[in-house]
C-alpha cells in the first residue's frame, strides 16, 4: 500500500481518494479551503487534510486534480516539496502544454484523463466507482520513467477503468472532437434560441422543449469556467475543430437550400451508421 497525494478535492479528486483509500491506501489532500479539508476528513474520503503542499512531502504518488489553469503553477510549487522517486500525474482535459510544462521539470510525471464526471461539483459531489469502465488515458513521451508509467497505470487499472495510452498531442486533437466542439456547438445552439426575435415564439420553444433539446443543449449548459479553460488551453486543436464543423454544416445548409432531399438523406443515413463508432 501506498501513500498518496491528492491536490485538489473536488468531484474528480474526491473520487479518486475514495476508490484509492477504499483499496487500502493511506490519502493525503490538499485543498485551497481549510473547509474542504475538514469535510474531506468528515467524509472519510481521505486520512489527512491540509492547505499546505508541503503535506505530500513523503507522497508516493500525487495525483495533480484541480482546475486545469491551476495545474503547472501548483506542480512547479510542489515539486521542491517532492521524494525524489515520487510519481506525479495530473487529470487535466488538456495534455500537450501541461505535459511539455510538466515534463522537463521532474522526470517521473506522467500526463493523465480521467473521462468520467457528473454536472456536480465539489467534495460533496465525490462518487465511489466514478471511473469504472470509463475511458482513462496515459500521454508519456519518450523521457516519462518507466516506473512512474507502471505506478500509475496500476492505480489505473486498479479503479477499473478502461486504459488508453497515446501521445499528447494526439489526445488533444481527439478530445477537441468529441468534448471540446460539443461544448461549443451545444453552447451555440442555446445562443442561437435565445436570439428569436420574437418573444411568443421563445417563450413556446421553451414550454414546449423535450429530450432532443435536453440531449443537444447538455453540455451547452454546464460549468462556464471549464468551458473556458478547454477553449483556452485547447485553442489550437478547438479552433481546427469547429472550423471543419462550420464547414460541414455549410454543406447541410447548401443541400436544405436546394432542395436536395436525396443527398441529405445519404448524409443522415451515414451518420446513423457512424454514431454507435463513439459509444461502443
């Protein structure tokens, strides 16, 4: 069994301490609000609590769980603080700046996404079980230690979710794709509602709006803040993706416009067929 650190004790960090201390481990949180601790140590979610980063100083292993804009400025903080064969990994939706900040600084980081979550937030929204059978995914470069990869795809394995490895780049591009864009697509499709002109008809769109609309403005409606900080750490990758999503909605609107009801059905046909591709 092993020590370690979890900084950061929101959904993700609370849930990894409960899955990780429930396996016999000893867990040492950090979290800004000196409430957070006291009710992560409540909750039995971890075995110690504190606001000071110098805590984890004998951590085994530190899983690196809060905001994406906070991770490299706490890890450089953390990092004198660190044993020398400590294992460091973060959670963070973004992985190339954070693995090329990350990387040179101390040999045995490993870059890491957990893909599970709820809409809640905060210590209180930690789940047992979160990252069972969900997609989990390892970004080492050519420098990442053996043994740091090794430890932390064990504790991956162990929390029973599904493990990916891929370069960092690779993953960015992806999750553009299939979290990012939906992020600002569903965004946009609530903007678009709002914009109606006509007061009767938004007011009816709203009474009257069901599971598609539920389904489609999702993501749309979540935590502003992450939202930004995917757009803002991902830019490059989001910005390729919703340039290639305009244009294929150019289309949609090019076969509407003429009439071109055979073609549009090839489309809606094809991506009938393509759908189950990312929900297997």
């Amino acid at each position: 069994m092993m020590k370690i650190g979890v900084v950061g004790l929101g959904l993700i960090g609370g849930s990894l301490a409960i899955d990780l201390r429930r396996q016999g481990h000893q867990l040492l949180g950090v979290s800004r609000r000196s409430e957070t601790c006291e009710r992560a140590i409540a909750l039995n979610i971890v075995d110690q609590a504190s606001s000071d980063l110098a805590s984890l100083a004998d951590a085994e292993v530190v899983f690196l769980c809060p905001p994406i804009g906070a991770i490299i400025p706490i890890a450089t903080t953390l990092i004198p603080h660190l044993a020398p064969n400590a294992v460091l990994t973060d959670v963070g939706s973004v992985k190339q700046p954070i693995v090329e900040a990350l990387a040179p600084l101390w040999p045995h980081f490993v870059g890491g996404h957990p893909m599970a979550g709820t809409a809640a937030q905060g210590i209180e929204a930690a789940q047992a079980d979160l990252f069972a059978k969900q997609p989990y995914v390892l970004t080492p470069t050519d420098a990442t230690s053996l043994h740091a990869m090794e430890v932390v795809s064990q504790l991956v394995r162990s929390l029973h979710a599904t493990l990916y490895q891929c370069q960092p780049a690779d993953h960015d591009r992806a999750v553009a794709w299939i979290s990012h864009l939906p992020v600002m697509v569903s965004a946009s499709l609530i903007t678009a509602c709002m914009n109606e002109p006509s007061d009767t008809v938004r007011q009816l769109a709203q009474d009257i709006a069901s599971s598609g609309f539920r389904d489609t403005s999702r993501v749309g409606g979540g935590n502003p803040e992450l939202g930004t900080m995917m757009a803002q750490h991902n830019r490059t990758a989001l910005l390729a993706a919703l340039t290639d999503f305009r244009d294929t909605l150019s289309h949609y609107i090019h076969h509407i416009e003429q009439e071109d009801w055979d073609t549009l059905a090839l489309n809606l046909q094809q991506t009938q067929r393509d759908r189950p591709k990312f929900l297997a």
